[in-house]
C-alpha cells in the first residue's frame, strides 16, 4: 500500500472558484486547473510577499517542493493570461486551516475556525451563508479532521497531531 501523502496546509478557501477572461466566448475558452496548494503559495508569496522558505514551512513543504509549486502557479496564470484561458481553483492534497464563510444577502465574508459552528451572518443576521469549503470539497469539519483531533483531545491527547506532522 503506498503511504499517505502528507497533506498541505491552506490558510482558508479562496474568495472565488476561479476566473474567467474578458473579450472571449465562454465556449472558446480553455480550462486550466490551478490546485489550492499552488494557490496557496502564490497568495503566501506574491502577494503577501512572504519569502519562498516562510512560505513553505506555512504550507508544510519543503523549499525545492514550494519552489515547483509556484513554478507551476506562474506557469498557469502566465499562460491564463496570455491565451486566454479560464483558471478553475481546484484540487491539491491540502486542508483548510480555517473556513470562509460568505453572506448570500450582503454579501459580508468572515473567517471562523473549522470547529466553530456557523448558523448566521454576524453583519446581518442572515441564515443564507455559504461556506467556501464545501465548494472545494472540505466541507463540515474538514474531511473529518477536526473531529478526528477532537476525539484525539478527549482521550487525553494520545494522538494528538497524527495525520498532520508524519
Ligand atoms: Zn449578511
Ligand atoms: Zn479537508
């Protein structure tokens, strides 16, 4: 059996599920897929302006494997740009850090921790809010982690970081 990938960290979702361009038929378009963890690393990076070591650590990379992987982001967005091509926001063997929750009525975005349950919007007091998450399939809990850590707690932290550290 091949051993687990180690997963990579992702700070919270992204605000959009991807981008589209201007001046081109949706149907002529081509796809790309940008992973979450490139993702990642181009916000930690380019735009956070993090250096490529402090960025890494965050993700839980090494430096040659954070260097690849904004390697490939730039390689992507490049080619997005130039040919024209919709960027889909998907993938990569990553867990959320926290969840982004969006407000369908006023639109107000807010960050809370995976284990926190979130029923309102705390700008206006509506019930129709979305959790990013879900869209990229890190749904409740994320993929179950929280929990596992929680029940991992209770028993009085026996395994208290497996899953994430080996
Ligand atoms: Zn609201
Ligand atoms: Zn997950």
């Amino acid at each position: 059996m091949p051993r687990p990938k180690k997963l990579r960290n992702v700070g919270s979702p992204p605000n959009i599920y991807g981008m589209k361009p201007i001046g081109i038929r949706a149907a002529d378009t081509e796809k790309l897929i940008l992973n979450l963890d490139e993702y990642e690393a181009l916000k930690l990076a380019d735009f956070e302006g993090l250096s490529h070591k402090e960025a890494g650590e965050k993700i839980g990379v090494s430096r040659p494997t954070f260097t690849r992987l904004i390697d490939s982001a730039h390689k992507k967005i490049s080619s997005a740009l130039v040919e024209g091509k919709s960027l889909i926001i998907e993938g990569g063997n990553i867990h959320f850090d926290q969840f982004l929750y969006i407000c369908e009525d006023c639109g107000y975005r807010f960050l809370k921790s995976l284990e926190e349950e979130v029923t309102q919007c705390p700008s206006c007091g509506s019930h129709s809010i979305r959790n990013m998450a879900n869209h990229f399939g890190h749904g409740r809990g994320c993929c179950g982690r929280s929990r596992r850590n929680r029940r991992a707690r209770r028993r009085g932290n026996s395994n208290r970081g497996q899953g994430r550290n080996n």
